[in-house]
C-alpha cells in the first residue's frame, strides 16, 4: 500500500510518501514541503499548495490519503490557515477517487513514538530510526508528514474494519427497530380487524331487553 501523508499548514504544508503494509516496515519514497510567503495573497498561496499537491498525487499515485487533524488553538490565523490547506488535500484527493483518513497529532505521536505527548525532536528521531535513514528528514514539517503517513499504514486498516462494523451494528440496530415498528403495526391492524369482524357477528338487540327481531316480546 502506498500511502501520502500531509501535514497540512500555509506557510510550510509537509509531504510524505511511503509504501508498507499494517505492521511491517516502511519504506520512503519521498518526502518534501512546499513554502508560501505569508506576504503573498492568501489565493496564490493555496493555489501554490494545490499545484505542488496535484503533481504529488499524479505523479505517486497514492492508494490512501493521510491529514493530521486540525486542531484548537489559540492563533486562529494558523488554524485558519490549516483548515484552508487541508480542504485543497480533501478536494485533490476527492477528485482523483481517493479516500481520505484523518489523524490527530497526538494519535501519530503515539504510533510512531509510543507517546501521544512527543515533541517533533522525538517524531523525527523516531521516523528515522522506523525507516532506517541515514538521517532525520528536514524540516520538521517532512518528518511529520511522514509519521501521519506511517501512522495510516500501521492504524488505518484496523480503524477502517472498527468503522465498518459500527456501520453494520448501526444498519442492524435501524433493521430492528424497524422491525419492531411494523410488527406493532401488523398487531394493531390484525386486533382492529379482529375486532370489527366479531361486531358483525354479533345478533341485534332491541333497547330495555327487548328480542331480536324488533318486536317486544308478548
């Protein structure tokens, strides 16, 4: 399977390719970062993303699209920021038929360096030592595009089975409560019947105890 991880941001987006299989070793197939200059338009900077992405994407054919997850923060141009880029990864991706997984930082922390608290010295040292390079991919926004990548190899199948089968107990929780629905309309429709064919059945009688017939009795 091969894999292109993003570290989604405007001013630095982080690229990384790797091929694998869940639970085996990586391989890097390249990693990068494309740069924007904040004085630059907002427009043409995502336009610049989007170009360097498409070419990412035509050129590696990934099976699989991996994004850190935006997150809170207190600089709301950064956040701004890395929500614009990575609606341009959700759109490319879309666009060429493929799916997108999503991974917040602390969950790549803890794939690739055992601990969801990890600072980007440790994700680097960690994706260095998992890939067996001969040295830490610079800058850090690489490192950290490769560790979402490798976070998607060694996760993304076992979170794709869970979300398949809460997909399935949710169908089958829908199938039973429909069931249930129509078998409580049938018995009100069976107990309605039921019961205007057994008021037919019955003989008329006259009022005070009169007999059948219409006439008192003599």
């Amino acid at each position: 399977m091969r894999v292109l991880g993003v570290d989604p941001g405007l001013t630095r987006c982080g690229l990384g390719v790797v091929d694998g299989e869940a639970g085996g070793r990586p391989t890097l197939v390249e990693a990068g970062v494309v740069r924007t200059d904040a004085a630059t338009a907002t427009g043409l900077r995502l336009l610049a993303i989007e170009e360097v992405l498409a070419a990412w994407l035509d050129r590696h054919r990934p099976d699989v699209v991996a994004v850190e997850r935006v997150f809170a923060q207190h600089n709301l141009r950064t956040v701004m920021g890395t929500a614009q880029a990575s609606a341009l990864v959700l759109v490319a991706a879309s666009r060429r038929g493929l799916a997108v997984a999503w991974h917040t930082p602390s969950e790549v922390k803890a794939a690739v360096a055992g601990s969801g608290r990890a600072d980007k010295t440790a994700v680097g040292a960690a994706v260095t030592r998992i890939l067996r390079l001969a040295e830490t991919p610079r800058p850090a926004d690489a490192a950290d595009a490769i560790a979402i990548a490798v976070c998607q190899l060694w996760r993304g199948p076992g979170q794709a089975r869970l979300a398949a089968a809460e997909r399935a107990a949710a169908r089958g929780t829908a199938a039973g409560r429909l069931s249930a629905t129509t078998a409580a309309h049938r018995l009100v429709a069976t107990t309605t019947t039921t019961t205007t064919t057994t008021a037919r059945r019955l003989p008329a009688t006259t009022a005070a105890g009169g007999s059948p017939g219409g006439r008192a009795a003599r």
